[in-house]
C-alpha cells in the first residue's frame, strides 16, 4: 500500500536535495537531512 508520504517522498526527494545541498554546500549532509526530515514526517 503506497501512503500520501510515500508519493511524496518519490515525487520531491530530488527537489529537497537539491535545495539542501545548495544551501549546505554538502551532498552527505543535504541527504542525512532529508532523510531526517522525511523520517520525522512519517511519524507525525
């Protein structure tokens, strides 16, 4: 079963890396980031 954050994961991962690594400067930390983010979403 897909969920809305699942769609959305997929759909914005490569947006919010993007925009992460150019204000981070950092691909590693920009994608440790996002996964945080998207992780706290999930268990909100």
């Amino acid at each position: 079963m897909v969920t809305a954050l699942d769609e959305i994961f997929r759909a914005e991962w490569g947006r919010v890396l993007a925009g992460l690594v150019g204000v981070l400067g950092d691909f590693d930390l920009a994608e440790d980031a996002a996964q945080e983010a998207f992780t706290i979403a999930a268990d909100h």
